[in-house]
C-alpha cells in the first residue's frame, strides 16, 4: 500500500464509501447526496490546493482504498486538521492505519507542522475504538485552540492530538 495523488480514476470508488451508509452514519457532512461529478471536482480542486492535502490510500495494484487529509493547514500556527475516510472493503486490512500514519508522517516531517489534531463524534465508536487501539492521544476539551468549531462543538467531540 501506498499514498498517492488523487487521480479522476478514483471517483466511482470514492463515491463508494461515500454511498456506504455504514461508513458515513456518523460523519457530519451529508455524504450520501454527493453525485459522482462531486468526486470529480473534489479531485480536481484537490491538485493546487494549498490550505488541504488530499492523498488516496490504494493497494498494491493502485486500487483506490480511501482518502486521507490534512485540512485548514495553518503554516503560521504551524498545525492541520487530519481526515481520513476508507471503503468497508478496506477495512480491517490495515489501510488507515498506514495512511493515517503517513499522512501525520508528510505533516509533522515534511511540511514541519508542530501538531496535526482531529475530532470523532462519540458515537463513532469505530473510529474511537481505531484512534485509542492505536495509541493516539486524547486532549482535553480545554485545551482545543480555536480551530473553525463553536465551542459547543468542541465540547460535543473528542479530540486527539499528535504533536512534534
């Protein structure tokens, strides 16, 4: 497995995931009205965008397995907002731990952020289960900066954190 670049090739499998009701029920954005020309301008937007870095997961065979992000990437506070979203047929196979990884990996070493952070829903246990399994670490609500959330937001998720 690997990261790559978006490609236009990836869209239909994109769409998957985005379809998958058991991989969306607990994301906040309205995944399941996206059409396929969505996927496709989201992967066109995705190769000059300088505030987000959006690479695919894919296998050995350069099959598409999901998306993960740094988002709202903010070079003076030196900090970005990780994403990740996987197809149910990836999961379990060790996809997003290896892009998730390597995405903090690109932020941290590669592009010399200090700290990439992200929140999950409570009840999105799986993803929960994922983050505490894997060792990553929860930070208190107090200490969540503004990042584009309300603060009753910031109380509603849980927040991890992984610094330099």
């Amino acid at each position: 497995m690997k990261l790559r670049r978006l490609e236009l090739k990836d869209a239909p499998l994109m769409l998957e995931w985005m379809h998958d009701e058991s991989v969306v029920e607990n994301l906040s954005a309205n995944f399941g009205a996206k059409k396929i020309e969505d996927c496709k301008a989201f992967i066109e937007a995705s190769k000059d965008d300088e505030n987000n870095l959006n690479l695919a997961i894919v296998g050995d065979d350069d099959e598409y397995m999901g998306t993960v992000s740094l988002k709202h990437i903010d070079r003076q506070n030196k900090n970005a907002e990780f994403a990740v979203a996987i197809r149910t047929c990836a999961m379990g196979k060790g996809y997003s731990k290896y892009g998730m990884a390597e995405i903090i990996r690109i932020g941290l070493e590669d592009m010399d952020l200090d700290e990439v952070y992200w929140c999950v829903s409570p009840a999105n246990k799986r993803a929960v289960r994922f983050y505490d399994k894997n060792g990553y670490g929860r930070v208190p609500h107090e200490q969540i900066k503004s990042v584009g959330y309300t603060p009753e937001q910031v109380k509603e998720f849980i927040w991890y954190s992984v610094k330099k």
